[in-house]
C-alpha cells in the first residue's frame, strides 16, 4: 500500500505547536528560558533558550543551504528573549514556506552535497526539509521533558491533540464517586 504524506501536515502541526509555545513562555516570562538544558548534553545548549534559538536556527541554516546561499550566525540572537526568539522563528518559517513554493519540482529528489559540523552529508532537498520539521518536533518535546522536570508543567502537545487532520479532543471529567 502506497500513500504520500505532503510537507503541509507538519508545518501545520510546527506552526501549531510553536503558537503554543510562544503563548507559554509569554504567560510564564522569559526566565523559563533560562532553565538548564541539564549536566549531561555536549555542551552546545546550556539552557531551553539555547534549544529554542537551535530549533530556529537549524531552521534558517538548512534552507540557506539548499539554496546555496552563506549560513547566518545566529549566536548573536537573545537566548534569553521569547519575543526575539519567535520573531526570528517566524522569519525562518516564512523562508521555509517560501522555499518550498519555489523550489523546482524536478530537484526535490535530487541528492546533494552538504557540509553540516563536521559531517559531509548528501541527502535530497525532501530529506533535508521532512529532518528540519522532524528535528524541532523532538527539540519541543525534549523543552516540554526539561520544564516538566523542573517543576514547569506544559500541557500535551502531541499531533493527536493538535488540530492538524481535523481531531476532536476534549479532556475527561474525572468522576469521584
């Protein structure tokens, strides 16, 4: 059985997911982006600031990539600041969306060659954009997992309590009898 999944139902799901959590940090304040990323990661993201920019950052940089155009250095940008950090999320996703309306339909599964930290990676441009809409889904969930731990609690984000596919959630009354 054959079926194809387009790239609208995870962008749908991150933009759904991002305004959920552009709300949240709004609603708390930016010091919970300075919780701590904890002790054993490898040095690259010391607090949830650090994976939120990561998560934008990432996004930028591998669209700037397939269109062969420099990488922006994004240490500059708040790690401390969700209104800093949103804005520059919804710049890298406006790109992202723009990319894919132009993008040749020819070249989606042509490989290509890219230098990625210390990596040489070739991966087609579908690849490359299903791993960017993949790799903040697991970033977001890995900032609900650290806030949870440190006392912040975050409701559920999954895709099936999202809107995305037209679900219906509703949260069960416990009964006490």
């Amino acid at each position: 059985m054959s079926m194809t999944l387009n790239f609208d139902v995870l962008l749908d799901y991150t933009d759904w997911e991002r305004q959920k959590w552009r709300e949240w940090f709004q609603q708390r304040g930016d010091q919970a982006l300075e919780v701590s990323a904890g002790p054993r990661g490898d040095g690259r993201f010391e607090m949830v600031g650090d994976l939120v920019r990561h998560i934008f950052s990432a996004e930028k940089r591998y669209i700037e990539r397939l269109g062969a155009r420099p990488l922006t250095d994004t240490a500059s940008l708040p790690n401390r600041n969700a209104k800093a950090l949103f804005h520059f999320g919804d710049q890298s996703r406006k790109e992202l969306r723009e990319f894919l309306t132009a993008y040749p339909a020819d070249d989606w599964d042509r490989p290509q060659d890219f230098k990625i930290l210390n990596y040489e990676i070739e991966a087609t441009p579908r690849k490359i954009v299903v791993h960017v809409l993949m790799h903040e889904i697991r970033h977001w969930a890995q900032i609900a997992t650290l806030l949870r731990l440190n006392g912040l609690p975050v409701e559920w984000r999954d895709f099936l309590f999202s809107p995305v596919l037209s679900s219906a959630v509703e949260r069960a009354q416990q009964q006490h009898s």
